[in-house]
C-alpha cells in the first residue's frame, strides 16, 4: 500500500560495489623517490645541493655579485623617468582619464536600487 515506507524501512545499500575483501599490502615501499612530473627523475644529495639550484623567488645566494645592478646604490643609478606617453601613477594622467565624483543623485539611485530615479 505505501511503497515509500516500505522503501524507508529496508537497510540502505550502496550503489558502489567493491570484489572481494580489503587487504593491505604485505611490503610497502617507504625510500624517497622523486615526483612524476618533476624535471628530472633524480633527488638532490644534500639539502644544499637542492638549495643551490632552487630559485622559486629568485637565487637564494646571499652575495652580491660585483657587476650586477644589485651592487650599486639607487643614487648611482640616475634618475627614474616614464617613457613618453607611459605613466607610473593615475594621478599623473590626463583629466579624461580622472575617477569622476558621484552626484547625490547617482548615489540614491544605487541606494533605493532604482526606485528614487523612476518617482
């Protein structure tokens, strides 16, 4: 008569069907070993080793190399000036192309969702 209750009132079967029982591996393989899509299949030796090639934000070599821009001071490098036509802050742009000011009227339109620009 009431197929619902009769559905609620079976043991819930999984739609997933495993064969045959859980076992566990007898050996399992705990030695390091590199990952699949590294760029090459071979580990680092040493902890410096992998801290010599490792350059994820930049060498991570704490001297400064002679010739290198990084071993002169911002004052010898001259001064820094856009390219023509390049800026480097908004405030340095055009008038066309200043943050316009809200009117009162603009804003209570966005605060009533529209309904003070139709009444």
């Amino acid at each position: 008569m009431l197929p619902t209750a009769k559905l609620l009132q079976q043991q819930r079967q999984p739609l997933i069907r495993f064969l045959g029982k859980r076992t566990t591996p007898t050996k399992i393989d705990h030695s390091p070993v590199a990952h699949p899509a590294a760029p090459s299949n071979t580990l680092p030796n040493t902890f410096a080793t992998y801290r010599q090639a490792a350059q994820q934000h930049g060498p991570l070599n704490t001297t400064l190399g002679s010739g290198t821009i990084a071993s002169k001071s911002g004052a010898s490098l001259g001064p820094i000036a856009a390219p023509q036509g390049a800026y480097f802050d908004r405030s340095e742009l055009p008038n066309r192309y200043a943050k316009l000011e809200w009117t009162a009227a603009e804003i209570e339109a966005i605060e009533s969702g529209g309904a003070s620009t139709i009444a």
